[in-house]
C-alpha cells in the first residue's frame, strides 16, 4: 500500500501538467467523443483540411471511447488521475515483487525511481500507456509459470488481453512477438530436456496453439485486417524517426537515455550474476526490448517495467544478495516466497481513489486530487495564441459562415491542440501519421527547413490562418509579409491572419498514403497537376 500511495501522489504532482503535453491525449479524447456522438467508428478523415474525407480508422478507439468517457464525466482531471492510478497500482506490484525477492525497502524504492526516470517521458494520458501496463503485466505473468508458481493453463488469459489489447493500441504486436519468443524458448528448453515424449509433446502443442490462438486475437476488431496493416505500415515507415522524436534512436546523452543506460546496467550485472546458477527464458525478454529501446526510444519505457519484473524475478536466485552480506551490507534481506503474491488495495488506496474521482465529478477544486488541478500549461501549448484565433473567427461574423470550415495552417505539435480546443477550426496536420503518408511528411518536413515554399503552399491550400512556433523559421518569415499580419505573439507560439479576409477555392483532396496501402502521399505543393516534392534531407 505504501508504495501505491507515494507513487500515487508523487505523479499527480509531477504530472499536473508534464503528462499533458502530448497532443496524442487531445485529439484520441475528441475522436471517442465524435463516435459517442455519432453512434459509429470513424471511417474517413473529420478534422482536416488536407485530407478531408480520406480514409481514416480510429485504430485505438476502444481506448479512445474511454477516454472521451472519462473526460465527459471529470475532464482533464479525470484523465490524469485514471492514468496515474493505473501506474501507480503497476509500480506498487512490482515494489511489493521488489520486497519480497530481498532487496531491502530503501533499495527498492530507489529502483523504482530509477524505473519511473527511464519510463516517465512517455507516461501521458493515451492509449500507449496501456501498452506499457499489460507488457508488465504479460511478463509477470509468464516468469509465474516459468518458475512453477502457476499453470500453463493460466496463459489462457493472454489471448483474451490481446484481443482487448488489440482494440486499444498497436503495441499489442510487440505483446504477441515477445509471448511468441517466449514459447519458442520454452519449446527449445523442454526438447532440449530429454524428458519424455508423453510429458514434452503435449506442452509444446499447447504453447503452438497459445501462440497462434493470441495472433488471431488481433482480427477481433471493428476493422479486420485493415488495423494490423495500419499498424505494419507504421512500423515500416522511414519518416516518422525524421519527424517525432519518439519514433527516433535513443539519445544516450538524454536524461532519459541516461537512466535507461543506468538500468539497463542494473539489469545486466544481475543477470550475469544468476545465470550461472539458474537461467530462464523470461529473464532474457528484456534484451529484446533494450534492442528495440534503442532503435526507437518509445520502446524505452517498455524495457524499463521489463527489466525491473525480470529482476525482481532473478534475485532469489542471484550470488548477489550473498555478496552484499558477507561484506555486511543490509541491502538485502532474508526473501520470501512469491506463491501467492498479489497486490490486494486497501481500503484507504479504494478511499484516497473515490475521493478524488468525486471532487473531480462534482468541480470541487482541491490541490492534486480536486478539479482544475490537471492543466494544459500556456508555456507549453498555444493557449494564449489559440484564444485569439477563437476571437479572430468570431469577430469575422459573415465572413466565416457557421456552416464553412476555416483553414489553419500549424505545425504538427499544435495540431492535436487545435483539435481539442477549437473544433470549427480544421487543421494543416496533426500526428496521426498514417493519414498523411510519407509523401506528405516529407514534404511537411521540407516547408519547414525552406520557410519560401510555405507561400507556394498558401497560394495551394488557401490558408486563412497560420499557428506556428515562437522564433521558427515561419515565424520570421512571416514576420513583415505582404499578405499576413501577425495577431498573437509570446514565448510558444506565433498567429498570423491572412491579410484583405478569408479566401476559399474549391477543397482539394489528397490521395494515397498509409492507409491506402500507398507508400507516400502526393507533395504539398504542386503545380498544376504535377507534385512538387521535398527531399525531406
């Protein structure tokens, strides 16, 4: 329970608005919203105009839909506070792991901020976070019936995560290929044991049909094969690590690479210091995902919960603990048995929760657990910038018919922004990645770094508005235009209205892209019909 409080309380404070500054929370809470609203899954593109009307699904609408839930009923209050409840309840399970394997209570709390430093870069409000959750959860689960303390049978439950899994983020794949690995490994080890045929045979047929049963899992969705291929073409893509950080190499040099570097050490030294003793498969999943951790650094905070459950795991078999006694340290203490060991919430961790979730409901404002405690920082995000375009619109009056979109050209981290706080407004891009295609990225991308084009572009798609940030390349280009006049300026963002009133041509419609099974969608300017196309260098 201890822990569960602490990291609780720890991460409302931390988080109030650090776990709020991904658009990914904005714009999947307005998509789940539009399907609560409409009563259907999105099929095509709602808040664009470059790509209105294209084909587009909401791959992550199962979480979406609960997101927009929680936000109906508490906000953005709501959605912090389930988000750190969920992590909290997972770190408190692996404290209690901690404890039990031998490492003493000081030990075990630094290790797990240790994990939180590595992994905390990503804890935002999204679907993505469930990703992290359940692949702890998984390999909890498999070290249990690798080390005997439950049945094969109890893996039955993996593909009923999977299938829900599925219908909430792409991560799921990872979740498949790692239960996969897993199973092969164990395959290898029970042939390899030379036990009977009468005791191997069955074991190996039931992990072959737990594998292929958890990869079909994936198809129960409104969208079929339509969503794993979304997720493949993702994957494949050579743009976005240009383009999102997240999807690019871990930046050893970063604070976050550095604590992952720091862990990934904690995780080696005791796995070199158990494996001559005894070795198992479940310990070695980590080095899997410490690869994929720095090819992409969203990995990174999946390695991290991994290397701490493997740990934990490792421990009671470790020469470690012996070490650190004889030289008379008081690191470790006498372990106990894991059978049996579940996280039971208390009382006072259900009270603290229902608290909180009441305030919240009922506006009641309170530090760290009441309402408007959760906040969308106006040093982050475009909020002073935003409320200006807000007024802008609204003074336009006949200008900007109700029933006519109004066009804002922004740069991709406002996108989401836009989308949550000014509905009528359609956006230039956001980060839902797979719609726009790499054609368009690159493109995207290019008009950054050659601030000239963006005219070229203007002329193309009819801006009426343009949202950039604070001191850019755009920024200074616009900066003194002929035909925009700067409205809005601070430390984050910079609004510009197109001089002489919105203009509108007729909507143009792009093609192609991820969706469509199409490498790259058509260039952001063009021609006549001809395509003009960035390098993206």
């Amino acid at each position: 329970m201890g822990f569960f409080i602490v990291v609780w309380a720890l991460l409302l404070i931390a988080g109030r608005e650090r776990m709020l500054r991904d658009p990914g929370t904005l714009w999947h809470t307005v998509v789940g919203q539009h399907m609560i609203d409409q009563g259907e899954f999105p099929r095509a593109d709602a808040f664009s105009f470059t790509c209105s009307g294209r084909p587009w699904i909401a791959q992550q609408w199962l979480g979406e839909l609960a997101m927009a839930a929680i936000n109906r009923l508490a906000g953005l209050d709501g959605l912090l506070l389930v988000a750190v409840t969920l992590l909290a309840l997972t770190f408190a399970s692996l404290g209690e792991r901690l404890v039990a394997a031998g490492l003493n209570w000081a030990a075990t709390g630094l290790l797990l901020v240790l994990t939180i430093a590595a992994a905390g870069y990503h804890f935002h409000p999204r679907p993505h976070l469930i990703t992290i959750i359940l692949a702890a959860w998984m390999l909890l689960r498999l070290c249990d019936v690798e080390a005997g303390r439950r049945r094969l049978r109890s893996l039955w439950t993996l593909p009923v995560a999977f299938a829900l899994w599925a219908n909430v983020h792409g991560g799921v794949l990872g979740g498949i290929l790692t239960a996969w690995v897993v199973f092969v490994g164990w395959a290898v080890v029970l042939i390899a044991s030379g036990q009977r045929e009468c005791r191997v045979g069955p074991a190996v047929a039931g992990m072959l049909m737990l594998g292929a049963t958890s990869g079909a899992a994936v198809l129960l969705n409104p969208y079929g094969v339509e969503l794993p291929r979304v997720w493949l073409a993702l994957m494949d893509s050579p743009v976005l690590p240009k383009i999102i950080s997240e999807h690019g190499p871990l930046e050893f040099r970063s604070v976050e690479g550095v604590m992952v570097l720091a862990l990934a050490a904690i995780y080696l030294t005791v796995l070199l210091a158990t494996w001559r003793r005894v070795l198992r498969v479940t310990w070695l999943v980590p080095l899997l995902w410490l690869a994929l951790a720095v090819s992409r650094i969203r990995h990174a905070p999946i390695f991290a919960l991994l290397a701490a459950v493997a740990i934990a795991d490792m421990l009671p078999h470790s020469a470690l603990p012996e070490f650190f006694r004889r030289h008379g340290s008081g690191l470790f203490v006498a372990p106990r048995p894991l059978a049996g060991l579940r996280l039971r919430p208390s009382a006072l961790m259900a009270a603290l929760v229902v608290l909180a979730v009441m305030l919240q409901a009922g506006g009641v404002k309170c530090p760290v657990i009441g309402a408007s405690w959760a906040t969308l920082s106006p040093g982050y995000w475009p909020v002073a910038a935003t409320q200006t375009l807000a007024d802008s619109m609204g003074r336009a009056g006949a200008a900007i018919p109700q029933a006519r979109e109004v066009r804002v050209f922004n740069e991709m981290l406002f996108g989401g922004y836009l989308i949550y706080r000014l509905p009528r407004a359609k956006v230039f891009i956001d980060d839902r990645c797979e719609l726009y295609g790499d054609g368009f990225l690159l493109d995207y991308l290019d008009l950054l770094r050659r601030p000239d084009r963006f005219d070229r572009a203007a002329e193309q798609w009819r801006f009426d508005f343009a949202l950039v940030h604070a001191g850019g390349r755009l920024a200074g280009h616009l900066h003194g235009h002929r035909d925009w006049e700067a409205l809005q300026e601070d430390s984050v963002a910079s609004l510009f209205r197109r001089k002489g009133g919105v203009v509108r041509t007729a909507s143009c419609k792009m093609r192609g892209g991820v969706n469509s099974r199409q490498t790259a969608a058509p260039g952001l300017i063009r021609d006549g019909s001809a395509a003009d196309s960035g390098s993206g260098e």
